[in-house]
C-alpha cells in the first residue's frame, strides 16, 4: 500500500477508511491499553497523532517504537478529538522500519543548541527547525525560478570551473589534478588538467552578460565560492548566488527588478510556508513579520548615494567607519539608513567609481557609476547591481586605468564589438536572503553542509 | 517606453498603435523606399520582421543596421501580409544600440559548423540553434524542479566541497588554497584552507540521503565534476546531475518514478518548446518524434539484468565486448536491447553485486543488488539508480569486503544506526537528457562554457 505524506493526510477533506504513513517518532506517550505516536516525515512541520490500541498486529514493537525510530503505520484516518489537528490515524497495523537507541540517538525531545546540531549536520534536518528550515530553502529556490520566468528570463548555468584569476585570485580557490605529493615543476600549470591555472567561480555575471547579449533576459543560480579566511557568521566558503542579467535596460530597470523579486518572493513564501515561518517568527525572531511587512507594504526609497552620505554626516552618530564622499557604505551606516532612518528598504545608487567594479557604467558626471545597493534593515546589504558598461572605448580605458590584463577580457570585449547594448544585473545571495527570511544569524545555519576555515564535515 | 518581448509581440490578440522592441538584426533586405529588418531577440525563435519606410526618424542609421547590430525599434504592431507571421511591425523610428562590423563580425547569415561555434562559445547563443538550445536548456531545469515539487519532494543543495577522497579520488579535481609555486611540505593539507585535502563532488547522493532520512523525499540538482582525462563526446569534466532520494521505497518505486520523470519531462518540454524543439527534429535529428512517441507512449519494459544477459548471448551479434553474468553492460548491449530488441525503454534491474557501488542494497539470492539502469534507443543509459543498503550490518560487512575505510563512512552508518528506512534513488546526468532531447551528439554543445581536458576558455 503506497504511504500518503502526513502533509496530505492532515489536509484530508474526508475521513480514510485506510490509509499508510511512515515517517518518523517524535514522541511516544503510554496510555494505560493504548498510546500515541507523534509521527513526522518530513513533508511538514506538524506531526500526525497515531493512536496504537493493545494488541494490534505489531503492538509488541512498540517499545522499540522511541525517539527517532522509524516505523510504517497502516490504520484509518479519523476526526481528532483533540485539539490543534482535525485528523489522527487509528493504527491496525505497525511495523518497525529502523529504531533509534534511546541511549545513543543524539537528538532526543529537548532544545539542542545549534552549535551542538551544527556538529550532526546529517541528523539535523530531523529537527522541527532545520526540517523547517530547509523546506523554505527549498520553497525560496523554486519561487527565484518562478520569478524569472514568469518575466521571460532563461536560465543559464554558468561555468564553475574558470580558467580566469582576473577578478583577483587571491580570494579563489584553485582545482588541479597535479600530484601535490611531488615538488611541482615549473611549468606545472601546462601539465594540469585544463593546461592552465584552473579556479572555482566567485560570480556567474560575465558569463550571463554573455547569454543577455543574445537572449536578452537571463539569470544564473548556481554556488560560488571565496577562499576568504575570514570565520564570521556572514560568510561561507560555497555559497549561492541568484545573478539576473538583461539587456536593454538602465540602472533604474535594474532596480525595479529587483525591488519586485525581493517583494514577490516574500509575499509567494509567507503563503506557501505560512507554518514553517511562523516557527522562525515565535521561537528565533519576533521582528520577522514586521520586517516582511516593511518590504512588501511600500515602495522602496531610492537614494543617490551623495544623498546617504549627508544623511549620515547629519546623523550625529558616531560610526565607527567615518563617512564621506569615496568611502564605501558599511554594515553599520547601511543599517542605520534603513533601520533608523528610513525604517526600510532603500536602494543606494550612483557610487563613486573608485570603490566599484570596473565594468560598472561610467555616469556623465565623471565620477560615479551606475551602481545600486538594495539595503534592508537588520541585514544591510541584500542586493548588489549595476547597469554595466556597454561602450567598447569606456570599458577598455577603465580595464587600462585600473592596470588590469586586458588579454583576460577579450571576449568580454568583443561582447561590447559586436551588437552591445545597454544592459543590467544585479547578485542575491541566496543564504544572506535566507536569512533575512527566517532571522537565522549565522549562515552555516541554513546551509545544508556549510563549509567554513577548517570545516568540511560530512 | 517599455520594450515588449518579441515572444510576447507575436503572440499578440491585436494590433498595437504603440510598441517598442529591441533586438539583434538578423536579416535587412532593402527595396526602393523602404526596408525589411529580421529582429530576434532571443525570447524566442522567431523573428519579428520591422518594415522600414524611407525618411522616418532614425532612417540614416540603417546601413548600420547589419547582421548582428542591437537596434531599438519604435512603431505599430500591424497585421503581416506576408506569409508565416501574424504581425509585423512598421517601424516610426530607429535607434542603433551598438553596431556589429559586416567585415569582422563572425556570424554572418549562413550555417556554421559546431566546432566553430564552440571557439566562440560567447556569441553562438546569437544563432537559431544554440538560442534554441539553451531556451530548452532552461525550460528542461524548470521541468525538473516542477515534476520533483508536485509529488512533495524537498530541493537540497549538495555541498559542492567535499573532503571526502573515499568515492575514488583518482577522478576527482583537488581544490586547494596553498601557494603552489612553493615545495609544499609534507603536512601541507594541514596548512590548507580546510585543514585537509578537499576536492569536487562527484555525486550528492550520500547528502540526499541524509535528507531523505529526515524529510522523506528530496533531490538535488547541480554541478558535479570528474577529472576524467577522456576526451570523447560524452564526457565533460563539469556537468550537472539530477538525484532524487526518498525514504520508505524499495526498487520498484524506484523504476515508477524515473519512467513517470522521463514520461513527465518529455510531455512538458514537448508542449512548452514546440518550436524549439522543431529545429531540432528538422535540422539535426530526424529520429527525435519517435524517439519521443517511444518514451511517452508505452510503459518501460522492466527486465532483470540475468535476462538481459541471456538475450543478448542468444542475439546472434557479435558485439565488441562479451556477455555474460557478472560483465557490466556496454553502450553496444544498452543500445542492442533499447533500439534492436525491445524499439524502446528498457529498465534492467538486479544487477551482480560485484559490479556495482559499496551502497546498493543486497538481495536474498546472495550476489545481486537492487540496482536499475533506464536505457532509452540511441543514448544507452540515461539513468541509474539503485535501492540503498539500509541494513546497517549487511553495509558495515559490504564496506569492509570491498576494503574501503569505514573511517570515511561515519556519519553514512550513523543514517543507519538511527532510524535507519528502506530508501532509494537515481541520479540522471542533465546534460545526457539534453542529449536525448535534441539529437545534439557532442555534450560541449549542451552547455554554455563547456570545460573539458585544456579547455577552459571563457
């Protein structure tokens, strides 16, 4: 008989004469000639009460039936007549798929710190937070491909493997193949794999330009990677990055867009994981419902940044970073701007060119690009974007001012040569995101097996 | 104004006073007072054609306007008299985003053959095909996050770092941190970023199957990477790998739903990309109707790997490599009993034990596992999948048999020690399905930036 999901059965619009579930003990409470069984499988947060009366076929393997046991239950779906849940199932038949030792089994009914848990990744989505927690993950990835969609975007897997350390290497990781036992030749780059010096990706965007450039709206979603020694809890080694990118498009189109996929992929996620957010909003941070609605409810404010700077100036704040024109936004002023001041999102944009990238769009008054950061209060920064350079003399001269190799961009070049047009993107990423949905602090915490200086369990 | 997609525009109810578009020249046929521009735009394959009246404003910038030139185009959507197209547009003004010189820019109106196209990897998605391609490329991703969410399973992001060696480190690329222009010392892993040697996953099975041991039904999708120096038309050293894992499933539902995945994935891309999918069936692959019908039509033959043998000792054929029980099964033999002797899908199931992964689970007859490979007419092989060993003593005993160090196994038997579940799954190579889709027979040329051994340019 083929199990129904517990999600299901407990959204049952009738009551089974038979029914088959499976999934695992949360609990078990005996009751003199019968017991419960809290029953969880994964589909959804709530367990599914199974009541399990002496002598049916199996009962003597209720003892064995613990904690994180798991066990397969034939029975009837019938009205509860308890509270908090319409349906509980009336066991006819148990059966013993696995126990867990109640001596052993680390995961026993009681709050587990998530430093413990950190260290039983594998165990640890069998717990109503990270069950909960990687079933948004889950739900947040399919409503970023929605998104896209919906808007005509195509997907495109950008490489992961890159032959270029031109974005600077210093934060890459190399792949070989090379024997790293034996002292290394000179030339041993030329007898690696790939017959050269070989990187993982810290960006899928230049490949995306690419694709924009012929199919007009694309987007990336895929890991990258940053070798940074740095052990905070807002970074990991892996990590993934949303990257759309189109063409025809300005600054200010880049920026609508990215308004409407921050507000359309709160609103889609607070329907459809109404239960596993609420667990985030009660037990891990009480300012989430608030803080949704302060993205979803208004339009952002866009603010250019010599205009943040005033306001920062004219904060009477001491910061610990001094501000002023040429001087990047920090997590403390990014905040400030849109916890305190404007208590909400804002979009900076038109940043000094000295403190971006070299491909941003040079703006007319020779100073600024055409960048944009989405800020949101408690996280800072969530979105980074830029209209990119078109013109084929600017984006060469700026390649040549910043001393960079031009011999690593000439396909990069040839995309402004040959039919360039205006185009746009911006990167999300994915576990920063994460985090702004369910107040986690630390992004090892909602990464299945994160991966961080000196950690690369499992 | 707002530009609209050419998809968009020709799936127009009705004529437009106003609209405005933009692309990339394919065509211009000029006549005495006026021109035709073929506009594509890449949200579709078809093209909208511009008619361009002498003098309107913008009308000197036409001889610009040449194969591969960004345009933007101002005007009315009016009906077409011309034959194949419902409308067209009367341009009223012109713009040239960015020119593409008729003497160096290297797709110019004519067939070009692939090996050329992949050395300009970063303009082939500009032609019919390879837009077409990577449009099915994409809508074939979100297929798969579709089929997997309506039946209730959890997407998971395998961790592409692994520091496991324990899956056969011979074909795995390293990843490293340490400078290798220097002697590495002798406890250099030590030094390494992780603190010990890392390398690129070859599968995320074993991370799914933590999951599916906690959330009942999940599968990832993403890159996977071998370091196989093989330079064939199969094999890239980057592909992506679709594997889904449920718990509380034996073999059978194993074969159920990779026959429904295929059926479902073919039904919908089949509706969703008709005209993409067309070019293909017209230029490259004649065969690829019936090689669907064959997939959609009929159920899969279910064949036990004994019998797969015997047919093929009693075909008659002398194939290259022999037959016989314990001999694994080679292209020629998938191929022999998909496209000769059955004209269909075949899946072959309980496989010897000796030629198949430590993880398999043990059937009674004492040297079969319960694994199945899907082979489909012309590809041989798309799936292969297996029901895994959940018994944690038969998997302890197969570990030591096969001489792996269980010290690398863990936390795997941990999933087995607590609450431990009959669980199976398969995994299905993207880029082979892209191969089965399109009748492209070189897999460089279903992925953007193709990376294979000394190739990794873009």
């Amino acid at each position: 008989m083929k199990r129904t999901d517990i999600a299901t059965a407990l959204a049952s619009a009738s009551a089974l004469p038979s029914i088959s579930v499976a999934g695992w003990v949360r609990t078990r409470r005996d009751q003199k000639g019968f017991s419960f069984l809290e029953l969880n499988d994964g589909s959804c947060l709530a367990n599914i009460q199974v009541v399990v009366d002496e002598g049916i076929e199996g009962f003597g393997l209720l003892p064995e039936m613990t904690t994180g046991a798991a066990v397969v239950i034939r029975g009837s779906l019938v009205p509860s007549p308890g509270k908090g849940q319409a349906w509980e199932i009336k066991a006819s038949r148990l059966e013993l798929a696995g126990p867990a030792d109640a001596a052993t089994y680390p995961l026993q009914k009681k709050r587990h710190s998530d430093e413990f848990l950190r260290a039983i990744a594998h165990l640890r989505p069998r717990t109503n937070k990270y069950g909960a927690l990687f079933r948004i993950r889950s739900e947040a990835t399919f409503a970023v491909h929605e998104f896209f969609r919906e808007r005509g975007f195509t997907h495109v897997h950008a490489p992961i493997l890159t032959g270029s350390d031109c974005e600077g290497a210093g934060e890459m990781f190399r792949v070989t193949t090379l024997d790293l036992r034996q002292p290394l030749s000179k030339d041993a780059a030329e007898e690696d794999f790939f017959g050269k010096e070989a990187f993982l990706t810290v960006s899928g965007q230049l490949s995306a330009e690419a694709f924009a450039l012929a199919l007009g709206k694309v987007y990336t979603f895929g890991p990258t990677f940053r070798a940074e020694n740095s052990n905070t809890a807002r970074h990991a080694a892996e990590f993934w990055m949303v990257e759309p990118e189109f063409a025809f498009a300005d600054i200010h189109d880049d920026m609508d867009l990215a308004e409407e996929f921050l507000k359309q992929l709160i609103t889609r996620l607070r329907e459809r994981c109404a239960a596993d957010l609420a667990l985030f909003a009660t037990w891990v941070d009480k300012g989430l419902t608030a803080a949704f609605d302060a993205i979803v409810d208004k339009p952002f404010v866009r603010l250019p940044y010599g205009e943040a700077m005033d306001i920062l100036a004219a904060s009477g704040k001491s910061f610990e970073h001094p501000v002023g024109w040429g001087r990047d936004l920090q997590t403390e002023h990014e905040r400030y701007l849109a916890e305190k001041h404007f208590q909400g999102p804002v979009i900076v944009y038109d940043y000094p060119r000295e403190i971006k990238a070299f491909y941003m769009r040079q703006n007319d008054d020779g100073r600024s690009v055409a960048a944009m950061d989405v800020l949101v209060p408690r996280i800072g920064e969530i979105i980074g974007g830029s209209q990119r350079e078109e013109r084929l003399d600017r984006l060469e001269q700026r390649i040549e001012e910043l001393g960079l190799d031009p011999s690593c961009y000439q396909w990069y070049l040839e995309l402004r040569r040959f039919g360039s047009a205006p185009h746009a993107g911006f990167g999300m990423g994915f576990e920063r995101f994460l985090m702004l949905l369910t107040g986690v602090t630390n992004i090892r915490d909602v990464i299945p097996f994160p991966r961080t200086p000196r950690h690369l369990e499992f």
